[in-house]
C-alpha cells in the first residue's frame, strides 16, 4: 500500500512539472513571413542564374540579419534589413 502511495506521489510530482514550463517568448509571425518570403525571392533568383555568387551571399548574410533581429523583437530594424534584400532582388542586385 505505501509503495502504491509513493508511486503515485512521484507520478503527480512528474507531472506536475509541465504546468511550470516557461514558454519561449512569443515572436512576431508577419516579420518571419517575411524572412521566409524573401528567402524564396533569392533562392528563386540564385535558380534562375539572375544572381551572382557573391550577391547571393551578400543578400544571405542581410537575410540572417534580419531572421536575428526579428527573434530579438527589433521589428523595425528588421522591416529595414528585409526591405533592402527586397530593393536588391527587385532591382537585380
């Protein structure tokens, strides 16, 4: 009986546990959809041969600038970062 106690003590202690989960801090999902938006506009330009190597790399590297700075909450930094990839692939750069 006491072993039935203890069990069931631990099993509500292990289970308890999860209600005191910390979530991850809730992101911004329109400033990913962007990013994610953006990087289908460059890889669809690198397959298409409308972009060098380097200006691919250069417009990755904004692109990782602006994924990082939108999971630290910096939107408008970020909306900046996005809209020069975006003046870039518009402009065929």
């Amino acid at each position: 009986m006491l072993r039935r106690v203890v069990i069931g003590a631990a099993m509500a202690c292990l289970m308890g546990g999860t209600a005191y989960a910390v979530d991850e801090e809730p992101t911004d999902t329109a400033c990913s959809d962007q990013v994610a938006a953006a990087d289908e506009a460059i890889q669809s330009k690198v397959d298409a041969n409308a972009l060098s190597e380097d200006e691919a790399e250069k417009l990755n590297r904004l692109l990782d600038e602006a994924d990082a700075l939108c999971t630290q909450g910096k939107f408008q930094d970020a909306s900046a970062k996005l809209a020069t990839v975006k003046g870039a692939i518009s402009n065929g750069n």
